[in-house]
C-alpha cells in the first residue's frame, strides 16, 4: 500500500521494516528510490534477512539509508511540497546466486 508523507514527524515515526523509500518531485519526475537490503540465505533459499531502510534527520536534511546506499532531502524542500516522499511494500525477489555462496550445498540456484 502506497503512503503519501507530507509530515516530518509522522515520516520519522514511520516503521520501515517491509517499505521501500520513493521521492518524488511535485511534477511526479522520480528524484530517487532506496529499498532495504533482502540477502537471501545460501542454505535455505527462500528465506531473507531484511536490513530496512533508516530515516535520519540531521542539520537541514532528511537522510535515508539501508547499509549501502544513502538518499538525502533537503527538510525545506519536503516541508514546502517540492519533494514529496511516499512509501510502497517491498518484497523481496529470488535472484541466481553464482558468486554470492561460500559453500556449495547444491541448493540448485545458480544452476550448477
């Protein structure tokens, strides 16, 4: 379900477990998206261990970050609609693992 921001505090207050982060400009132009990190275990695939998506704010800014990536707003641009920040589910996706296991356990995910 998308959620639609247009208060700091309400957005800080936000659990961002299963939610990807999407800014968006007021002519709807996509400034940038953060989605937390899904690493999918070698051992049992189809289970994930989820790091979300943080929300810092700090001096005149708005900071997202996920461990690898970072995605900062300006408080101004956001409070006088400029920017507008709106949530979506994430959901984790299956990808081949090739180079990611340490150890084969012939799980059959990147086709070996």
């Amino acid at each position: 379900m998308n959620k639609i921001f247009k208060n700091i505090d309400k957005l800080l207050e936000t659990d961002l477990a299963k939610n990807s982060i999407k800014v968006i400009d007021n002519s709807g132009y996509t400034i940038g998206k953060i989605e937390p990190v899904a690493i999918e275990s070698c051992m049992t695939p189809g289970t994930f261990r989820i790091t979300p998506v943080s929300i810092k704010n700090e001096n005149e800014s708005i900071i997202f970050n996920n461990g690898r990536d970072k995605l900062k707003i300006l408080v101004k641009d956001f409070e006088d609609g400029t920017v507008i920040v709106q949530t979506d589910e994430f959901i984790p996706q299956t990808t081949k693992a090739k180079s990611q296991c340490t150890s084969c356990t012939n799980c059959g995910r990147c086709s070996w």
